[in-house]
C-alpha cells in the first residue's frame, strides 16, 4: 500500500489544542503515514532576527537559548503526563539546544555569519518541531519515528537558502529509508548537499520539501492541514460570500500561491506534476476527519470551468529603469539581474519596453536594490525609480487566455470604480492574468472583480 504525506505547519502548531488535533488527525488516519513538520509558529523569525544579534552579542544566547528551553517545556509539560517519560523528553530537547547553542556561539567568536552556518541555525525550528512531535505522539501510544533529512538521503543541489531537491540521488534513498509500516516525523524546510551541509529550501520551503518526499516514495496523495477551508474563489476576509474550489489543476494552484495565495509554496505542486500525485487541502480544526476541502491534481480532475479565483500580494514592489534606449540596448537587463542575483535579491517578473524596463521584487528587498543600482548603475540607465506601496491582483483560471474579452471586463471593471491601474499584464500565462494598483485600493479591486466574474455566474 502506497503512503500518504501528511504536512502540519506552523499554523498547526501554537497551542496545546494544535497539538490535540494533529494526535487526533493522525489517529483518524488509522494507517502508517509520513509526516513532515514546519517549525513552531513564530520561532524560525525569531531564529533569523536573532542571528545578527549574537553576531555582537554573546549575552543574547542565552536569552534565545533560555527562551526555546521555556516554550518547549511548556508544550512537553501539557502534552505528556508521565513525569518519567516528560524528563526524557526534556533531556533530548535540552541535547538538541545544545547543538544550537554551539552554532550561536560560532557567530559569536568568528563575528560572521557563514551561508552553511545560518542554514543550520535556521534549520532548527523544523529540528525542535519533528522532535517534540515524535516524543508526544509515543507518549499517546502512536508508534512515531523521527527521521531526519540528512538520514534519509533527501539531497539537494548545493545551494544555500533556495535549494532544490535532487531527485535523481534522492529517490532511492528516501524511499527505502521509509518503506516500513511506520509513522515517520520529519523536519521540513531543508536538506543536505553532496558533502553533508545543510541547505534550506526558501522560505515557507517545509510544503516543497513534503512535495519532493511524496514524489520520492511515490506516494498516494500530499495532504497539507491548514487552518483555512480550502482554496476560496477570493480571500473571504475581503469577500464573506467567497465560495470553495473543490478541484483545481496544478497550474491554477501554483500561480494562486506566487500571486499570493497563502495556503501552499508557489514550489510544492513541482515535484508532483509527472507522476499525477495529488495534493488534498484539510482544515484542522475538522480534526479526524479525512475528507478533503480542495483536490489539486491533474487537468482531468479539476473543475471544467475556466476561472477559479481572484488573489492578491502585497509583499511585492517595483524598481523602474528608465533611459532611452533601456528596453533594447543589449546587456542592460544582464547586468542588473546579475548584480541582483549576487547580492541574493530575487526578481519576480520583468517587463520591458522601449524606454522602461520595470523589475518586479520582493518589498523588503527594494531598499538594498535601489542602493545597489545607485552605486552600479549601467550606462544608458538614466534614472532609477522605486514604486512602493503596491498591490498585485491576480484572475487565476486554466486556459484564461482564451476567455474572449477577459482582459476588457478586468480593466473597465477596476477603472469604472475609479482605480488607477499601474500595469495590467496579460498573456505570460495560460492559467493568470493580473493588474497593479495602489495598495489602498486592494481591496476594492478585489471585490470589484470578484463580482464581475463569479458572483453573476454564482
């Protein structure tokens, strides 16, 4: 029998009643399974500010390492009654703490953080999740075994923060590594290279790395519990009257997710695409109960209507180059994504035109890339202009580009309610269609297309 993956993030894992629900959800199950946990909510920013502190200061170890020893004991204390079995659990954490603690005063002494040594710091939110989870689930009687990436041969392909998986060389290892009828707890978020190290796999990377262990044991489905009621044809917190996407494709589920859709990785669907393995979207608090919200799976099992959803991203900004002859003159845009791509900045999306070529980034990063260009800027760039304060308003549906006068609707929709849009791109897609607008007329345009294209229809 084929094994399901399960995946609890970090919206599972905040309260003593979370953890309830995920021993009660892996009960109903009733079956060997392969879990795959993010860190506790909060803790890998608190991991990740923390790194430059005790860079300058020592003192603040102990004030990290002081305040993960209280929270863990306080989920150990409420979760397992054996005082025996609680001190043991306690001395693992404590061993594993440790180890953290050691790296931390690595920082310290050198005075830099090194791309291997920051992975391995961050890697221990995913480390202290997959070992509290084992020790509280044998304590309820559940068989569960942590297994850990760099046991079970998940391999990446070297590279630090944003690594992919090696399919190639990860395959066989992992599969036989959990080929027993067991419950396996793993750590998400990272994997090791060729020569040991530990590579993260981006941030939010714990549901690509359940994703890639699905794919290499060829599972029976990825099942991610969330807190939400599946994929919703908008954000219900701008539009109550949303309705539930029982079945989408995997084109429609990772455009939603890049576009801003929060309940998967823009990356998990990757890994699952050639074999047809399906991801099932579960609530949490429906605990126990193993009926899915939202199936994405292959074009045959998704819904036959052409579009699923309106979503939005506010975590994007806009860096404008402008010259004469920017859009054309070769090399320009090279320079600039090399410069980026060195100084680890990622571009989202670019377009270009004659005398503009606008990059699409991450919001935190337009401060450091406008300085970059400022100090480097290439010949022909006349001036460098950032737009911040922006949304991103996506219409997601397979085969949207052949809908006939879709992109005349979404425009004269937003503009009758007297939004400026920035940028409307069409076309760069089959499965997405988008516009920009100020960040304070989100919500409007939001509503105002989520009435024009599914409400009447609804």
């Amino acid at each position: 029998m084929k094994k399901i993956v399960v995946k609890f993030g970090g919206s599972n894992l905040k309260s003593k009643e979370d953890i309830q629900k995920i021993i009660k959800t892996i009960k109903g199950y009733n079956r060997p399974l392969v879990i795959v946990v993010s860190a506790f909510y909060g803790i890998t920013n608190f991991l990740t500010e923390g790194l430059e502190t005790v860079r300058r200061d020592d003192k603040h170890i102990t004030s990290m390492i002081d305040f993960l020893k209280s929270m863990k004991k306080e989920t150990l204390d409420e979760n397992i009654s054996d005082a025996t079995t609680r001190e043991i659990a306690y001395n693992l954490i404590q061993k594993r703490l440790e180890e953290l603690e050691k790296y931390l005063l690595g920082i310290h002494y050198i005075g830099e953080i090194p791309d291997f040594v920051e992975d391995k710091v961050l890697s221990y939110g995913e480390k202290l999740s997959s070992l509290i989870l084992s020790l509280i689930l044998k304590s309820h009687g559940i068989d569960a075994v942590e297994a850990m990436p760099e046991d079970i041969g998940l391999v990446t392909d070297g590279a630090f923060r944003n690594a992919s998986i090696d399919f190639e060389k990860s395959r066989e290892p992992v599969c036989k590594a959990l080929s027993e009828d067991k419950i396996y707890i793993i750590p998400g978020f990272y994997g090791v290279s060729n020569d040991g190290k530990v590579n993260l796999l981006g941030r939010g990377g714990s549901d690509y790395s359940a994703a890639a262990i699905t794919s290499c044991i060829d599972g029976e489905s990825l099942d991610v519990w969330k807190d939400v009621n599946g994929y919703m044809s908008a954000d219900p917190r701008l539009v109550p009257h949303a309705v539930r996407i029982n079945k989408l494709s995997y084109n429609e589920a990772a455009e939603l997710s890049y576009f801003g859709a929060k309940i998967l990785h823009p990356r998990t669907v990757e890994p699952l695409l050639q074999s047809e393995i399906p991801v099932r979207i579960f609530n949490i608090n429906n605990a126990g109960i193993i009926e899915p919200l939202s199936i994405i799976g292959n074009e045959e099992q998704s819904e036959k209507r052409t579009l699923k959803s309106v979503t939005y991203s506010d975590s994007f900004a806009i860096l404008r180059l402008e010259g004469a002859g920017v859009g054309i003159k070769e090399g320009i845009l090279a320079k600039v994504t090399s410069m980026f791509d060195d100084n680890r900045i990622n571009i989202k999306s670019v377009v270009t035109s004659q005398t503009a070529i606008n990059i699409y980034l991450e919001s935190p990063d337009l401060g450091r890339a406008l300085k970059l260009l400022k100090s480097n800027t290439p010949h022909t760039i006349t001036s460098v202009i950032p737009y911040d304060n922006l949304s991103i308003i996506a219409l997601v549906g397979d085969d949207l580009i052949h809908s006939h006068g879709l992109a005349y609707k979404m425009i004269g929709a937003v503009a009758e309610q007297g939004i400026d849009l920035r940028i409307v791109s069409i076309g760069a897609s089959d499965s997405a269609a988008y516009c920009v607008v100020d960040r304070n007329n989100k919500e409007e345009a939001v509503r105002v297309i989520h009435k024009t294209f599914f409400e009447k229809r609804n």
